[in-house]
C-alpha cells in the first residue's frame, strides 16, 4: 500500500529548467541547477486545446491581443504547409524560441509575455540570441526526457542580470506569437561581458 502511495505522489509529467554560465574557455562559472518548471501559461492549454480538437479558440499574443487560433487553411500545391506552432527560432531571431529577461515579477497562469524581455544585439543592456537546438528524447531514470536549450551571448560591454526566462512559440498561419511558459530565477543569474548564457527546458514524462 505504502509503494502505491508513493506513485501516487510522483509526478508522471513535468518540465525542469537549468540556466548555466560560461566563460571564454566553456567553463560553467554559474549555475541554477536543475529546477522543476512552474509555469506553464494558459496559452500553452488553450493552444493544446485548439490542435487537439481541431477548433479555434481564443488565444493572447505576446502583445496583449486576443485572436482566433487557425486550425486549417488552404495552401496551393506548391506552398509549403507549417503545423499550428514552431518553436525552432534561428540565430539573431528574439520574436520566439526561448527568451530572457529581467523581471522578477511572481508568474501567473495569465502571463502572456516575459514583463521585460531582453533584445537581441550587441548593444547596451542586449543579449545575442543563437538559434533553438531541440535533441531527441531519451530514456533516463525512468523517465522520458525532451530537451531544448538556447544560448545567449554578452558583447554588451557590461554585466546583464537575467531574472526570468520563458518559451514563445510561432503560429505561422496567424503570423502571431503566444507565450507558453514563464520562469523567475531565484536568486538572478548574472552574466558578466564575454560570457555565455544557456538556458535548457527538459520536458519530461513517466508511464
């Protein structure tokens, strides 16, 4: 009884995240750790919903605008068609993928966007963002892990506090972006000129 207890208490899916610096060398200066992930918004539901059922729901971007998720639209022959939402950004793109920030205002289930997302440059108070890496799921310690990082790099000219980091996704036949997750660090990382930043979610599930 006590056995079956414990199963109910372990939790079958979850989502961690680690932020971790380095330096010139690739040595980790600073690290969160691994953390369990808090913060799935309602958008990521209200898109999951939309993709599942096949219906449109109204859905927030980024921009604090209420829209009406496309589930299916017509494509010629020759055009290529894209799911409801991406999250692979390239190199020097902040609009989705993983971002940063320097907020530290508590998430809510209603967040929409990081309260105030670092661009993407080399200048004052920027961060350069490379592109989205998804790696293929594993099995570990019982669990099968999906994980996706981005790093950020400092050629700012001086040190970046980093207070929250979150994930937007790109529905492409809307041409809108949605928050689907949003974390505060606690305590904030910092990341001096020259260093490197990387940010990792790991998606995880347990039969």
């Amino acid at each position: 009884m006590r056995e079956k207890d414990e199963k109910k208490k372990e939790k079958r899916v979850m989502t961690e995240f680690r932020v971790f610096v380095t330096d010139k060398h690739g040595k980790v200066v600073r690290d969160t750790g691994i953390r369990e992930c808090k913060s799935f918004v309602k958008q990521f539901l209200v898109g999951l919903l939309a993709d599942l059922s096949r219906q449109g729901r109204t859905c927030k971007d980024v921009n604090g605008n209420e829209f009406t998720i496309t589930v299916s639209k017509y494509y010629s022959y020759y055009t290529t068609i894209y799911g409801l939402f991406k999250g692979n950004a390239p190199a020097e793109n902040d609009s989705y993928g993983i971002q940063v920030g320097r907020d530290d205002t508590t998430p809510t289930n209603n967040d929409f966007r990081l309260q105030e997302k670092i661009d993407h440059g080399d200048e004052s108070g920027q961060l350069e963002y490379d592109e989205m890496m998804f790696f293929d799921i594993t099995e570990s310690e019982g669990y099968m892990k999906l994980p996706f990082i981005r790093t950020f790099y400092n050629n700012s000219g001086a040190t970046i506090t980093v207070k929250e980091i979150g994930h937007v996704v790109y529905l492409p036949w809307d041409g809108k972006y949605c928050l689907w997750l949003r974390d505060v660090l606690s305590p904030p990382i910092d990341v001096e000129h020259g260093k490197t930043l990387t940010v990792q979610y790991i998606i995880k599930t347990k039969a």
